[in-house]
C-alpha cells in the first residue's frame, strides 16, 4: 500500500476504533458504577483525560525527537495491536450484566 493510502485509511480505522472504544467504556462504567455515582465518575474521567491529553503530547514529541517518528510509530503500532490482541483473549464472564 502506497503511503498516501495508508493516510486516508489510518485515520479512519483510528475514527471507528475510538468509537468503539469510546461505546465500551462508558458502557462498562455505567455497569460497574452506582447511578447515584455516575456524574461524578464521567466528570473525573473528562478532566483526568483533558489534563493529561498536553503530558502526553509533550512526552510523545521528546520521545519522538529523540528516537525518531519511524520508530516510535512502529512501537505505537505493536503496543495497539498487543492491547486489541488481550482485549480478545480477556473472559467476560465475570462483567456483571
């Protein structure tokens, strides 16, 4: 695959993962969580990511200065397959439903 198909189809693969992610998670917080403590625990977790969205940015570049993008993007790229790869692998049968 050419390298500007890779960037039309990269960031929509991305688009669909964090959608289901994004579904996943507050589905699991909505049934791990007592009602009465869903505003707060939705309200922790937007501020926790808002503040920690700039860290990662500025670690993320450092990293990428000094290793190189090519690398880091590889080891980006194993580290998101190897997490889809045990979110298979982990039993649901312990999730209350």
């Amino acid at each position: 695959m050419t390298t500007t198909g890779m960037l039309v189809i990269a960031p929509v693969v991305f688009g669909i993962g964090l959608t289901v992610f994004k579904v996943n998670r507050a589905t699991v917080r909505q049934v791990l969580i007592p009602t009465r403590m869903q505003g707060r625990a939705a309200a922790t977790l937007r501020v926790l990511s808002a503040r920690l969205i700039p860290l990662g940015a500025l670690v993320g570049g450092v990293v990428g200065n000094v290793f190189g993008m090519r690398e880091i993007l590889i080891v980006a790229a194993i580290g998101e397959l190897a997490a889809a790869r045990w979110l298979l692998c982990v039993p649901f049968d312990d999730v209350p439903m």
